[in-house]
C-alpha cells in the first residue's frame, strides 16, 4: 500500500496494489477543484465518484477514464472521493 499527500489541494490518494492490478482512494477534503496526478500509467477506470448526482453531489466532474497522457485524475470536486481501479492487463 502507498499513501501520498498533496497539501496543496488538500488531498490523499491511497493505493493498493495486487499483482497487476492496482486500486486508487482519492480524498479530496479542499474548496476549491483540484486535479492530482495518477500514481502510475496505465488504463485507470472510475468505478465511484462520490460528487455524481446519484449520490446527492452537484454532477462529477472526473472522467470515467483519466487522462492516461496528462497523467491525471482530472478534475476533483471540493469535498468529494473518488475509487478507480486498473486490472493491469493492458502494460502486459
């Protein structure tokens, strides 16, 4: 498991790995939108975004798959969480 900060967007991505495959928590806890960078390269898939309107939140504002060339999650909304996962199959 890792644990990184960004004290500047007031953020914590925790990522776990098993195998290839890998899993992201991101902790947005600013007021302001942010966007972080991914912890690795590769094909990263939203599996929850806890600013969509299914869950009460304004609409997400994270793509549902992260921008693999910019190397970033996209944009975070304030407060939110987001969960994405990477099988790991495609850097085979």
């Amino acid at each position: 498991m890792e644990v990184s900060s960004f004290e500047m967007e007031n953020a914590l991505v925790v990522l776990r790995r098993n195998g290839p495959a890998q899993a992201a928590a991101v902790f947005h806890f600013g007021d302001a939108p942010a966007t972080l960078p991914c912890p690795s390269v590769g094909r990263w898939g939203k599996v929850l975004d806890s600013s969509d309107a299914r869950w009460g939140g304004p609409g997400g504002a994270a793509p549902e798959r992260p921008d693999r060339a910019g190397g970033s999650f996209g944009a975070l909304r304030p407060h939110s969480f987001l969960l994405l996962t990477k099988s790991g199959k495609e850097n085979r």
